[in-house]
C-alpha cells in the first residue's frame, strides 16, 4: 500500500543508500527506528550540490529533502522489510547548507513533510528540526535523519 501510494505520487523507492562511514543506515530499538542521515543520493552521486540561496534554489532545495526522504524509506524498508509496517513517522531532523542570510529552512524540510503526509496520511505528521548549517558531507545541500515508530510483523 505505501510503494503502491509512491508510485501514484510518481515515486519509486531508490535502492537504498550504504553508510558513508564508519555507522549503520538503521538502528532498532523496540518499535522505534532511528534512520541515520540520507543525503539527496541519486543513483551513486549527490544531486543537489552547494548552499540554498547562493548556489541552488529553495526549489531545487526542497526536491534535494523529498530524495533525502526516499533515500530514508529506502533504508527503512531494507531494515524492517516492508513499509506497511510503519505506524508513524516521529521525527525529522533536518540539516540545510546555506548562506548565511537565508532563514527559509522550514520551507526546504518541507518537501520531505509533505511527502510523508501524502504517503503515510496522518501517520505522516511528525516532530521536526530544522537547521542551518555551513557545509553538508560531500558538498550535499540537504541531509535529514528520521525516527519512525513500526509494529512488529503479523
């Protein structure tokens, strides 16, 4: 239901991204699972390079967190199996690259928050930070890291 819901929203689960470094994409601790952070991976390279405002776009910004987000249900559904499982998302931590006079950064989380919403409905809503930072690994403008409550499999 939630892939059958992506593919209707024009999305479809990339592979899921390996570990940049010395971590694991996923950690699980009861039904919580903390998903490390996801850059805007398309297949191998990083899509959105540079800081929102200066070098790309808050537009392009918030495609940048919609890929960061895929990327995320990509490694969560590597972990738990399948997404139906997922009863909530909780949280989103969000990391912006930008210049130093841009103060828009909830508006570029928001392309992953509402991807959520539209996929996962109310089970979708979820806390969240969103944060301005200088530079990102590998250049990245985005990074996001996510905490979803899922229910054991039946």
């Amino acid at each position: 239901m939630v892939e059958k819901r992506l593919k209707e929203l024009g999305f479809v689960l990339p592979p899921p991204p390996g570990p940049a470094g010395s971590y694991v994409p996923c950690v699980r601790v009861d039904s919580l699972v903390f998903v490390s952070g996801q850059l805007p991976f398309v297949e191998g390279k990083v899509k959105y390079v540079g800081r929102v405002d200066t070098e790309i776009s808050t537009e392009e910004a918030q495609d940048a967190a919609r890929i960061c987000a895929l990327n995320g249900l990509a490694a969560l559904k590597e972990e738990v199996g399948d997404l139906n499982l997922v009863e909530r998302v909780v949280r989103i931590n969000g990391y912006v690259a930008s210049a130093r006079s841009f103060l828009n950064h909830p508006a570029v989380l928001n392309g992953a928050s509402d991807l959520m919403t539209a996929v996962f409905g109310e089970g979708g809503l979820h806390t969240r930070v969103a944060v301005g930072v200088g530079t990102l690994p590998l250049g990245a403008s985005v990074e996001l890291d996510f905490i979803f409550r899922v229910r054991k499999e039946q």
